[in-house]
C-alpha cells in the first residue's frame, strides 16, 4: 500500500511488505541500536559527517534536485534534506536512542527512497553530500541486519560466488562458449579468449549478463574481433564486475569482490579493464571498492564501454556502415556521467550511430536518476511501486523527447527505465549502445 | 549610562571578539584534527584548483543551475549575504570605533547606502521567515532553533537601524544593537551560522570530487 | 579646576578650536552652537551640537588652552594657547601626520574628556543628532 501512514509515531510516507525489513525489525532492541549506530558513527565517520551535519542550513534547496520529491508532487518527506532529518539527525541528537520502528524507517528512506545519484550534492549550495549520509545509514542498517531481502540476497550471492547471480564456476565459461559458438556462425573467425594472460584489455561484465543477457557478451565479442583487439575474459571468479555490496554498505564484501576482480586483472597482466555499459559497477571500481582497498584511484586503468567504444569510433577501429534511423534519446546514467564525466563522449558515440538524436531535458550531470540504481532496483518487486511513483519526471521528460528509443548505457538505468516506460505505457524501447552498434556497424569478417 | 555603554563596547566586545576568532579556530583546528584521524581521504582528493572553480562557480549568482532556476531567492539570497557582511565592516561608525579602540582604519560605505544595505538584510531575513513558515519543503526541515537562528541575525540589523535614525530611546537601542551584534558574533562558530566557516571547505571538497575524480562539472 | 586639568592631559594629546577666532571673525564665542567647522565640506552626520558658553560654564573649564591646545615636540605647552587658529590649521582632514586627523581630533578631545569626567556624551548620536538641535541640549544636559 503506498498512502502515507504513521506506525508507532513516525510516519512512513509509504508502506510495503518486505521480509527483510520486517523480520529483521522484529528482532531489534533499543540496545543495540544504540550501540551499533554509535559505534558506526564513532568508528567510521568523521570529519565529513560532521561538517555536513553541522553545516546544513535547513534551507531545502537540494529538494528539486531529487526525482522521488519532484515525482511525489513535492511531497516534503521525499527532499533529500528531509531524508537526513529522518534518519542521521535524529540519531545524532538522541545519541542513537532510537527505536526499532525508526529504524524500520530509516532503512526505508536510506535504501528505497534514495538512490544515492549524488544530483543533490550538485544543487546544495555547499555541496554536501546526502548520498554519503544515505550512505552511512545503510551502513548502521547492514549492521542491524535490516537491510531489504532482495539486495540483501544478492549481497551474499557476492560473499559466496563473488558474482552478483549465484553463477556456478562451470556455469560461466560454458556461457561464454555457447555465445561464442553463436557468434561464429556471422563472423567464424570470431574467438571469446579466456585467460590470456598478457592480453591488452580484460573485458568484465556484471553477473546478469551471462544470466539473462547472453547475447550482450555476443555483441561485445563481435566489437572486439571486428576491431581486432588483444583481449581476454577471466574463466575464474573475479569476471563480475558488479557489487551490491557496495550498495548494502557492506564493506567488507565489496572489498572482497573488487579486490578479486583487480587481483584477476593483475594475474592476467591486461594493460587495462574494459567494463560493460554498467554504471553501478563502475562506481564500484573507479570510485567506492578501490578506495575500501586503499587504492587512491584503480589499480589497473578502468574504461567503461561508453570510453570505450568512444575510442573505437574516434580512431576508425569500428566504422559505421549506416545510421540508425529510429529517433532516439539518450539517458544519461549518474555513475559514470555524475561519476565519470562521459556526457561528451556518449554524445559522440550516439551521434556517429544514430541519425536522429534528441536531448532530454536536463540532461549530461544534471539528468534526472532512473530510480532504479543505488541498489534500489535490487531491493527487488516488495519495492517496484516505490520507483514507479518515485519517478514520474523521468517518464515525462523521455516522453517529452518524442523518441522512440531511449539508450541506456547502464543495466541499472536500463531495468529501471524498461520498467517505467512500460508503466507509464510510453511505448519507447530502451537500448543499451551496443545493441545499436551492433546493428549499424561494419562487420567486414561477417558471412 | 556611561558605565553600561562602555561595559558592553569594551569588556563584552573583548569577550564577543576573543570568542568569535577563538571558536573559529578550534571549530577549524577541530574538523581538520578529526579529518586527519578518520577521513584522511578528503585530503588525498583535495585539489586546490578543482575546489576553487567549485567555490568560483557557487559564489556569483546564476552561474550554477540551481541558482538559475529559483531567480527570486538568488537575488535576495545574494543580496542578504553580500550587505550581511559589507555593511557592518564597512559602516563608518564601526570603522570609526577600531580607529578610536586600534587607530587602524578603511575605507567606509556613505552612510545612507549602509541603511539600504541594512534594510536589505532585513528584507532578507523576512523572505526567508516567510520561506521557513510556508514553503513545505522547508518548514518540514525546519527547527526552532532555526528561527532563534534567524532572529540572532535580524537583530542586530534592526536595532542598528533604529539607533541609527534616532527615533526614539536612541541609547536604549545603540546598547541593545552592541549586544546583538555581540551575540551574532558569538553565534557563528557555534551555531548553523558556522556554515560561514565550513562551506568553503565543504564547496571544495565537493568540487575537488567531482573535479579530479568524477571529472564532471558540480555547477 | 586642578583635577579637571589632570584628566584631560591624560585623556588628550593633540587638538584646536578654531571657529571662534580666526575664521568667522563675526562670531563671537556666545554664538556658538555646534562644531560647524567648514574644513569638512558637507559631513554625512549633522555637525555636533556643541554650545560653548553653556559648555564652558558647567563644565567648569575656564583655561581656553584645556581645548584650544599648543603642541610642541609632542608636549603641551601649558600657558600657551591657540583660539586664533583654526583646528584645521594644523589637523588635515585626511592626512594623519604628525597631528591626528580633524575628525579623530575632535572625537578624541571631546569623548576622552567626557569619559574621564563620566558626564557628557560619547556615542554617535548623542553629539550629532539627526533632529533639531534642541534634542542635542537635552544629550548635552543629560549627563
Ligand atoms: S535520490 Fe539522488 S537526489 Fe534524491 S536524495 Fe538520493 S542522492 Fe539525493
Ligand atoms: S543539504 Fe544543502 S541545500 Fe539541502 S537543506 Fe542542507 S544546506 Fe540546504
């Protein structure tokens, strides 16, 4: 039910049922909460949480940033400063006296209602950082262990396979095979090196694809040889790039997961990672898991598709054989535009395929979240209204663009926006870059 | 009448002053004592160039896109801060008592600028009582301690007002107006006002993120 | 008498009246009301209320040179006095050097004289009033 309701006195702007949250509540006592919110609080923030804290003016100026705030009509619960005056301020001031139901809701807010984009850091005046604040609230709720079950489970997924889906040592080289198997009946010269070592690029994927989305590991075999590049797949653990988490706030698996993930890179002596059209993972490595691992910045250069695919067509590795003709709109994914910068380069890319482009408003660092990344997405269908009535802006603004396809270069952004698109029956098909590419490019080795 | 003007104009100001520039260090030395010990990561990020074109960005009005979009509180929001500041440095009364106290001296505003500057910052503080009362997004984040907050600023500036065009009680109200400005003072290293200390270091930190790391704009 | 000059050595160190003598000759002191003096040009307050038989008499400052002050190497030269020049003769209105600044000197002489004595006013608009002169009496009288 989504109508705002209040349970033992806070208010919960909505209400789902989620085994997570609702079980893991039942078993908290006022005790521990007290005891794990200041020993997170004590033991791992500082400075920035502080400053952040005691800085805030309380002007709410962020709140046009946030698509839930936008999307709910300006309801006032969604502002991302209202989302820190529901969970840390109230910490801090009552030193972590808070009761069970409280955090019930904190975890909520922190882990379905903010999808830590960061777009609010770029419209508070002093750039504070709500998505470090969520951030750290998910980090008291991995403690208390009332984190949704969905994200949760795929959270443990990473702690026994290092892969986000539960896929088996065999189960994915065997993928790998049969997409290579598929791919030469078009071009039979076409090889998915695994374990190469001394190959020039280490091509990494997020643990879906394999899963449900073989024929994206078909596509990007197909750019690889027709470009004619030294790359390698890992047969090992260590190929998923992916890393909820990081999302959960549990630390200690991500670092796990990114340290394997580099490790293999190393043992495979690749000049370079090469990571799929996925944003979450990429903040993973360029940003959150090298920085849990003391690595300043990655250890091993990381080039999301977007770059990639960028250098192909700017240096004619791959050509153009004719534009694609659909009009399309591109959605610009918060990881690596607000995390890397790649607008400028996505243009290029999307203008050298298609013929028909159309900008959304606003676009490149200040395009609207999908909702669907920060983990929200993976807290699984207990949680898919809360994206859906959480972001009618974006609905609007890919309708404004009249397009008929919306490119995603995210998996993240791309569920996400698939599952709007559907409920706000707008009738656009959403793309990844390289289903486009795949399409249009020149395939001179093809049969 | 002598011995209550010079007690709050001599000893309270010393004691106004001595808090203020102490309570901003220690606010200073602190964040940067606890940065050192647990966020020593905000020191590898920061990059003197990329804060300061975030700070460059964020310091004139509209040239970042929040600041586009809500013209009025730009406007008004400039406006307050820059006669917030300008005003009482450069009022020739004030300049007039670090001469007498000091013999240092500058530049000062023409008096009847100072007043508009004056009822600026009053207009300022009304706007955002009013945005506090009926905006929801930020009546619901907001405090009482938010509106003691406000009334700690506006103060000084009325009664610096009304003891300045000496309507009536002209020496009720010239004591009322040190004491206010005394109490601002000590009000900003250990209040919300402190983000008059923090904010440069919280731009451009941000700034520094987004700049060298995320290689994205922050405006 | 003594006591008064004491306080005001401690309290002054350099300054001239001058209205009365030498620059509107016309005048004489008993026509005195403020300490118009032209050198200002246009000041942005009201030149303060200063009335100086009134002054003089409860104040009980008889010696002309308690205020109408001669300086020589840094010193006051006690039974000399300068009521025949103007302040301005020897306080610039701008530059400092070596005497204190018109303004500064006024400020000073009066305000440190009031100070010492607890009477007499010494904030803004006690001295320059924005009304008429006569709320300026009731600031010089109020003491
Ligand atoms: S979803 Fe994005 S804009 Fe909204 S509060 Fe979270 S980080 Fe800020
Ligand atoms: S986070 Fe920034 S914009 Fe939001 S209320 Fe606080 S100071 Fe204002």
């Amino acid at each position: 039910m989504a109508e705002g309701q209040v349970i033992d006195g806070i208010y919960f702007n909505e209400v789902w049922e989620d085994a997570g949250l609702d079980e893991g509540t039942k078993k908290l006592t006022p005790e521990k909460i007290e005891k794990v919110i200041n020993k997170v609080l004590e033991g791992e923030t500082g400075a920035r949480l502080k400053v952040y804290v005691d800085t805030c003016v309380h002007c709410g100026l962020c709140s046009d940033a946030c698509h839930y705030y936008l999307s709910h009509d300006k309801d006032p619960t969604y502002a991302p400063v209202a989302k820190v005056k529901q969970t840390m301020w109230e910490m801090i001031k009552k030193k972590g006296r808070v009761s069970p139901t409280f955090m019930k809701r904190a975890s909520q807010i922190a882990s379905t209602q903010c999808n830590v984009c960061m777009r609010c850091a770029m419209y508070c005046p002093f750039g504070i950082d709500i998505a470090y604040i969520m951030s750290v609230v998910r980090r008291i709720c991995h403690f208390l262990g009332i984190t949704p079950l969905y994200i949760q489970d795929t959270a443990h997924s990473h702690a026994v396979t290092m892969n986000q889906m539960w896929v088996k040592n065999d189960e994915w080289p065997d993928t790998l095979q049969w997409q290579e198997e598929d791919a030469q009946e078009e071009i039979p010269t076409l090889r998915i090196p695994l374990e190469k070592e001394g190959a020039d690029i280490m091509y990494s994927v997020i643990g879906p694809e394999p899963k449900f989305l073989a024929q994206l590991l078909y596509q990007a075999a197909v750019i690889f040889e027709t470009a004619g590049l030294n790359w390698t797949m890992p047969a090992t653990p260590g190929w998923d790039n992916s890393d909820m988490a990081m999302y959960t706030c549990d630390n200690e698996i991500m670092g796990r997961v990114k340290r394997v993930h580099f490790e293999t890179a190393r043992r495979l002596r690749v000049k370079k990672i090469v990571m799929g059209e996925c944003g979450h993972a990429f903040r993973s490595i360029y940003d959150r898991g090298n920085r849990w691992l003391a690595w300043k910045m990655h250890p091993v250069y990381v080039e999301h598709a977007i770059e990639f695919y960028y250098n192909l067509l700017k240096s004619g590795k791959i050509k153009i054989a004719k534009k694609y003709e659909e009009s399309v709109t591109l959605h610009d994914p918060c990881n690596v535009m607000r995390g890397r910068g790649l607008y400028e380069m996505a243009r290029y890319v999307v203008n050298e395929m298609c013929a028909d482009f159309r900008e959304m408003e606003p676009n490149r660092e200040h395009n609207y979240c999908c909702c669907a990344g920060g983990g929200v997405i993976n807290c699984g269908p207990p949680f898919k209204m809360t994206r859906m009535l959480g972001n009618r802006v974006k609905a609007e603004q890919i309708a404004a663009t009249g397009a008929k396809v919306c490119i995603s270069p995210c998996h993240n952004c791309h569920s996400g926006l698939e599952d709007i698109v559907s409920h706000y029956k707008l009738g656009v098909h959403v793309k990844f870059i390289s289903d486009i590419l795949y399409e249009v490019m020149e395939k001179p080795g093809a049969v | 009448m002598h011995g209550l003007y010079n007690f709050v104009r001599g000893p309270l100001a010393w004691v106004a002053f001595i808090l203020f520039v102490g309570g901003t260090l220690y606010r200073l030395i602190a964040m940067l004592v606890i940065a050192r010990k647990k966020d020593n990561v905000v020191f590898d990020y920061f990059s003197l160039f990329y804060g300061l074109r975030s700070i460059f960005h964020w310091i004139i009005p509209f040239a970042n896109r929040n600041s586009r979009q809500r013209p009025i509180f730009t406007i008004v929001t400039f406006a307050f801060h820059i006669c917030l500041l300008a005003a009482p440095i450069l009022l020739l009364a004030h300049v007039l008592l670090w001469d007498e106290s000091f013999g240092i001296s500058w530049w000062t505003l023409p008096e009847g600028v100072a007043d508009i500057m004056t009822l600026i910052v009053i207009g300022g503080c009304i706007y955002f009582l009013w945005r506090r009362l009926t905006q929801p997004e930020v009546k619901f984040v907001t405090f009482a301690s938010d509106f003691v907050i406000l009334a700690i600023v506006a103060a000084p500036f009325i009664t610096g007002f009304l003891a300045y065009h000496q309507w009536l009680g002209y020496k009720f109200w010239l004591i009322l107006h040190i004491l206010a400005g005394e109490v601002m003072l000590v009000a900003i290293p250990f209040t919300r006002l402190a983000h008059m200390i923090y904010s440069p270091f919280t731009r451009a930190y941000m700034g520094s993120e987004f700049g060298s790391v995320r290689h994205a704009r922050d405006w | 008498m003594k006591r008064l000059r004491i306080g005001l050595l401690i309290g002054m160190t350099a300054l001239a009246w001058v209205m009365v003598s030498s620059s509107i000759p016309a005048y004489s002191q008993e026509d005195i009301t403020s300490l118009k003096d032209e050198a200002f040009g246009k000041g942005q307050r009201p030149p303060a209320v200063f009335v100086h038989e009134a002054h003089n008499e409860k104040a009980e400052i008889e010696d002309c040179n308690v205020c109408h002050h001669v300086y020589k190497n840094g010193e006051k030269v006690e039974d000399e006095s300068s009521e025949d020049s103007r302040c301005s003769d020897c306080h610039n209105v701008k530059k400092g050097y070596p005497t204190r600044p018109l303004m500064k000197a006024y400020h000073d002489l009066c305000k440190s004289c009031h100070q010492t004595k607890k009477v007499g006013p010494i904030t803004c608009g006690e001295c320059h009033p924005r009304k008429a002169a006569s709320s300026a009496h009731e600031a010089e009288e109020g003491h």
